[in-house]
C-alpha cells in the first residue's frame, strides 16, 4: 500500500505558510509523506523542531535553508556580505537625501 501524502486540506490554498509547522505540515510543504519526513529527520537532513508548548513545531526557514543545502544553492557568505554593503549604501543614500 502507498503512503498517501502529508497534505492538510487547511494549508493547500495558502499563498504562505506560518513560521512554525508540525509535523504533518513540514512534510507536506516539503512534499514528502510524514514517514519520509521522519526518516529525513532521523538521517539528520531536516533540522530539529523547537518545543513550544509542549508541542514539537519546525522551523519554516530552517527548513528551507535545509533544502538549500541539498539542492546546492547556497549564497556564499561574501556575495551575502556584498549584498548587505549594497542596502546599506543605498539606505544610507536615500537617508541623506531626506535631511
């Protein structure tokens, strides 16, 4: 028997998903079936779950970032760096045309 996918009926018409997800929501914005997950989980490629509550809720970012890495697209630390000297001087720019 297939496994059926982790999808909640609530989530699949949300443009974005919340921050925090449980299980069955990290799984199915994954893709994957909740066993999938959990064997992800278990092999160290998903990161681990906060406690909030008393529930165990992961980190919509974190997971993305997770996927980032798989998936080879990682912004290099000096391209991040760069990209930040550029809002800052634009910022900056923008802050002296306003005194």
């Amino acid at each position: 028997m297939k496994t059926p996918m982790a999808r909640d009926p609530d989530m699949a018409g949300l443009p974005n998903w919340p921050r925090l997800l449980t299980r069955a929501q990290a799984a199915s914005y994954l893709g994957l079936t909740i066993n999938g997950f959990s064997r992800g989980m278990e092999d160290g490629m998903w990161p681990s779950p906060i406690t909030y509550g008393g529930s165990k809720l992961w980190d919509r970012r974190r997971l993305d970032e997770a996927v980032d890495l798989l998936s080879g697209y990682v912004i290099e630390t000096y391209e991040q760096d760069v990209e930040e000297a550029d809002r800052k001087r634009r910022r900056d720019a923008w802050n002296a045309k306003r005194r």
